[in-house]
C-alpha cells in the first residue's frame, strides 16, 4: 500500500505500509518506522482524528523518531486510505465507536506487537484521542502511557449548531428508522480540506495547513466530509459513556492530555473537568493553539513537545 509523497511532505526514510484486515474484514491501510537514534525508547502508536490520514502525521513520526521511538500509525476505518464504508466516500460513518476499539486491538495484535519494541505509548488526536480514552478504560490497555491532543471527550457546542439534547434526539430518532447514513443536517458536503485558510478553526499555521490541503489535491481519495448521523449517533452516544460520573476513576493508564485555549471543535471545559477526576491524568493546556496542536505553529508545537518531553522523560532507551 502506498503512501503519497509531495516535495513539501516526504515519506520519513524507512517506511513500512501496507493494508491490516479490520476486526470484520474492512482494510485498513497502517505504516511504521524505526526510530532514527542509535537505541529506541520503544514504540508510540499514533491515532489520528476525524478526516485525518497517515501522510498528515509525517512531520509528528519525525519528531517521534528522533526522540527514540519506533512509530506506527493506522487509517482509521472509513476515511484515509483505509475502505470506506459507504457509497459516497466523502461520508465520515461509522456504527459504533467500539469498531475503533476492536480494529485498534487487532492492529496492536497483528501489526505492532510482532515487530516493534516495548514499551507501547499511544498518542491520539481529537477522535483519535477519545479512542485511546476509551481503551484507557479497559483492563487489558495494551499502552504503558497515552499523550492526547485536543481529546473529543465533548463536541463543541459551536460545531452541533444546536443544543445537545435536541442533537442527540435527532440523530437518534432518524438512525432508529433507517436514516443513519445521510450526512449530518446543517453540515457541509464537500472535503474539509477545501475550507479556506482565512476560515478554518484547526490552526494559525498557514504552511501546515496549506501542506495538508495539498496532500488531498494530489490524492483525492483521501479526503473527507461531513459525518453521517449514523457517525454523530455513535460519538454522542460514546461521548456520554466517557462523561459518566465514574469513569474517569476506572483509568488505570497515566494519560497526559494537552487541551487548546482557542478550540472550538471539542469542548477544552470537557476536559479540564475530566483530567481532576482521573487518578493518572495530567493537564497541559496551551492557550495560543488552535483544535490541531501538532498542526500548529512552531511556538506552539515547541510547548507540546516541552510537555510531551517531561511526561516521557523516565522512558530510557533499553541498554
């Protein structure tokens, strides 16, 4: 399976791709890399968000290689290079939140574990973020630590246009009677990756955006749009599930989850409410950034990477 490769995007030297059978067939495209320094610290599984897609992450596996880690990444199911699963490919659908689960415990099974060192850290933005959260949950968590960037533990309320309750009774009333599949009332149709630079609500940084938009001009088939109902039925339903009162005390993973000051994709109060009910969890909020913190400009990156520095620091790399 190939990656695409722009002069203002090359392929970090010494990828691996190819295509994992989903947990129900569906494939999935993954790629991976060796750390780049002499010892490896182990291995950090990256989760991408919502119309997300391996080539956007090129810059972050560089960066993670070169702090001494192995990477590996997968294109969630229905977006990226992995199969869509509806008709019109620009339909962000899913059934359920726990598809991600399963494919991630089958990547982790057939993917990461057989080739690359321990110990394993995730690190997850926005959708990819709840994910790893959810896995976080778990008893048998395969990751040692999780880093998290702009977590979609709650939808802001800017991007459901209406209150939540109205939301939920919507999405929940149309997929109940067959309707899970058109796209989200109120939402755009096409790419996200066409909105203008002037108007986007992810970063301040124009090069990496505009560096993200090109990828999708030279490979169509990566873009993505709005979601479904079927997809906002299953994130409202999941993101509950993270908000009831004890969940966060059921984590047993330490999760570093960095919040941005000027987000208005996911709910940053979300988040600071969650990281105090957490026995492991620590907050890094960075107030300049914008939804994309690994997106964003090198000020703010240089502050997520400060945090991410710190929280690692104890991972040595093997004698």
């Amino acid at each position: 399976m190939t990656l695409v490769a722009l002069a203002r995007n090359p392929i970090p030297s010494g990828a691996v791709a190819g295509l994992v059978q989903g947990y129900d067939g569906t494939p999935l495209r993954y790629a991976r890399w060796t750390a780049t320094t002499d010892t490896c610290r182990g291995t950090v599984v990256v989760v991408p968000g919502r119309t997300e897609f391996i080539e956007k992450y090129f810059e972050t596996v560089a960066d993670l290689r070169r702090r001494g880690f192995a990477v590996a990444i997968m294109d969630l199911r229905g977006q990226g290079g992995s199969k869509r699963l509806l008709d019109n490919p620009l339909k962000g659908h899913v059934r359920h939140f726990r598809d991600y689960d399963y494919d991630l415990a089958l990547f982790m099974k057939e993917v990461v574990m057989p080739a690359m060192p321990r110990p394993y850290l995730a690190l997850g933005h926005s959708l990819g973020g709840h994910i790893l959260v959810r896995v976080a949950g778990v008893s048998e968590c395969p990751f040692e630590r999780i880093i998290v960037t702009g977590p979609m533990l709650q939808i802001a309320p800017a991007q459901l246009k209406l209150p939540e309750t109205v939301v939920r009774a919507f999405v929940e009333i149309a997929a109940g009677i067959g309707f899970a599949t058109p796209f989200v009332p109120l939402a755009g149709r096409g790419p996200t990756a066409q909105i203008p630079f002037d108007t986007n609500e992810v970063t301040s940084d124009r090069e990496r955006y505009a560096r993200a938009a090109a990828v999708v001009v030279a490979a169509p088939e990566l873009a993505l749009g709005s979601p479904t109902i079927g997809w906002m039925r299953a994130a409202l339903r999941s993101c509950a599930m993270l908000a009831e009162p004890d969940y966060p005390s059921r984590i047993r993973v330490p999760i570093l989850m960095a919040a941005a000051g000027r987000d208005t994709i996911v709910s940053t109060p979300a988040i600071e409410d969650f990281i105090p009910r957490m026995k492991l969890g620590t907050l890094a909020l960075i107030g300049p950034s914008k939804h994309e913190i690994l997106q964003e400009n090198d000020e703010i990156r240089g502050r997520f990477w400060a945090s991410f520095d710190a929280y690692t620091a104890a991972i040595k790399a093997a004698a």
